[in-house]
C-alpha cells in the first residue's frame, strides 16, 4: 500500500484527488495540507510514500516547499501537480529534485502511473511537459554534431547507446518505456543510467535533466 499525502491550497481540488485515488486498493490517502508550512509540520510527525503536490499555494508555495521536503527528507516522493505548464515551473521543479510533473486535470489513470514511476524511481511528466523538453533539446543546432557544445560533450563522454538512453530520459520515458523502446531489460536500463551519471558526477535522473538544459543555456 502506497501512502499519498496532498497538499492543495483549494479543498474542492484536495477532495477531488481524494476521491480518485480512493478508487485504487494499492493507495491510501494519510494526511493533507493546504500549504507547504502545513506539510512540513505534519511531516515531523508523518512520512507518506508520495506527496501531490499544487505549485503555487499561500503562506509557502510547491517550489519551496520542494526543495525543504527533498533536503529534509529524502526518501518522500514528490510529484508536482499543476495547472501551469511555463518552463520556469518545469525546470525549477526538475532543479529541486520533482519525482514527476503532472497538469491537474490529468486522468486518474495518469495521476495513478505517476505515483506508481516515482516509486520505482522513474520520473514521468505529462506528455505536454515531456514534449516542451523534447522542442527545447530539439532546437539545439542540428547541422553539425561537433558543432554543438552538448552533443559534442556527450559523444566525447558516453557510448551511442549510452546516448540513446539520454536522449529517451529526456523525452521524458520511464525505464521501461527505455527498454521497450531499445530492446533492453529494465535493469540494463537502470545500469545504463548509473554509469552515465556517474560519468558526468551526477546523483540523479533529475540532475541529469537539469544538467543538459542548463548546459545548453550555456
């Protein structure tokens, strides 16, 4: 059983989640909050599995909130939960450590797949997040490999299958839709991606994601 905590500024938006994920057997929802100050008190005396979480809220917002919760305790989930989409929102949730961005009106199906990713250690974003950070690496200049900081680093650094791994992680695929998709196990998937963020010293997906935008900005 996957322990859920919510935290949601808007108590019809905390009944609506609670509602949904009362659907599922393998979630329980243990505590809620309407800030992050909340949150982080109930936290001193509670640990879910995963925490859904609204970006912008009173007294503490998502992003803030965010980075005390993954500091503090590290082992939590966190998924953002938003109506907003700006790449400022994506990034600063990806620099603080966000186990998942999803929109709030996703479906009960995308919000359960979210949960189930973060706690096996991928991250999945919704397929308008995923698709902005595609368009973002995709605008990289596409005329010359070695004419490019980034890909010029990564072909000097990692294998082409290794390459391959990176380019799906950005994509936003979690490590079985990586498998699928080269015809490899998960755990070949999960080694892949410890030798690549060890090579570029690095202790995370999320880091790794961050990493390559901030790079790119470069």
């Amino acid at each position: 059983m996957t322990k859920i905590m919510i935290v949601d500024d808007q108590e019809i938006v905390r009944e609506g989640l609670r509602m949904i994920l009362s659907l599922h057997e393998e979630v329980e929802v243990v505590g809620e909050a309407g800030n992050g100050e909340e949150l982080l008190e109930i936290l001193k005396s509670m640990l879910p599995d995963v925490i859904l979480m609204d970006i912008r809220m009173p007294v503490m917002d998502g992003i803030e909130t965010l980075k005390i919760v993954k500091d503090t305790y590290s082992s939590v989930k966190v998924i953002i939960l938003t109506t907003f989409n700006e790449d400022e929102y994506i990034f600063n949730g990806l620099k603080f450590g966000a186990d998942g961005y999803i929109l709030k009106d996703s479906s009960s199906k995308e919000i359960i797949k979210a949960i189930k990713a973060a706690c096996e250690g991928n991250m999945l974003l919704h397929s308008q997040i995923s698709s902005k950070i595609s368009k973002v690496l995709n605008s990289m200049d596409q005329t010359s490999i070695h004419e490019n900081k980034i890909k010029e680093q990564l072909v000097n650094v990692l294998t082409p299958r290794e390459i391959e791994v990176v380019e799906l992680i950005m994509q936003g695929n979690s490590n079985k839709q990586i498998g699928s998709a080269l015809f490899l196990t998960e755990g070949t998937v999960k080694n892949y991606i410890s030798r690549i963020l060890d090579k570029f010293e690095l202790n995370n997906r999320t880091e790794l994601v961050l990493y390559l935008q901030t790079s790119k900005r470069g």
